[in-house]
C-alpha cells in the first residue's frame, strides 16, 4: 500500500510560511504607503493597509488565506507604483506634518 502525504497546506511548516509570507507583505505595504508625497494619500494608504489585515487576521482557510495574500500582492504594486508617481509631483508640507517634526524636535 502506498502512503499519501499530505497537502502541503496543512503542515504547520507550510502555515508557519503563510504567515511569515503575510507578515512580510504587511511590512512591505507599510513601506510602500509610508513613500507617498502627500500627507493625506500616505496616511490613507497606511490606515487601509492595517484595517486591512486587522480584518481578515481570523481567516483559517488556506484556498481564503491564500486569494487573500495574492490580492495583497498586487495591492502592493499598485501601491508602489501609486507611490513613485506621488513622488513626481512633490507638495509643500502638510500642516500635520509641521506638527509632527516640532514635536520630535522639542523631545
């Protein structure tokens, strides 16, 4: 009699993969977010990327998890080419940010 393994999916290395796959494109959202120019598109970008994640942080199903790192995967590109063009039309400095740069100066 022959033995199948199992799927992939369902050993706890291949889990341990899936989540440190989604941390990683966690992070790199978050860099990508953090390039924006603007401070409104970059806070934005920022809050949807954690309220994201935050969401869909209980889903157990690997077919889910994984439509749900892919769709992350091309959110990161679009976030990053979003971020380059951001970067071509430079803007003064928002209010908020001013605030931000005296708080840490006066630290």
């Amino acid at each position: 009699r022959t033995r199948r393994a199992h799927p992939a999916s369902t050993t706890p290395a291949a889990a341990m993969s899936q989540r440190t796959r989604s941390l990683s494109l966690y992070r790199q959202l978050l860099r990508a977010g953090s390039g924006f120019s603007n401070y409104n598109f970059r806070e934005y970008a920022l809050r949807r990327v954690r309220a994201g994640f935050r969401e869909h942080r209980a889903v157990q199903d690997s077919a889910a998890q994984t439509s749900l790192v892919h769709e992350a995967e091309r959110q990161l590109e679009l976030v990053r080419r979003q971020a380059s063009i951001s970067q071509l039309y430079p803007q003064d400095v928002h209010v908020m940010e001013g605030m931000r740069a005296t708080r840490r100066a006066a630290v």
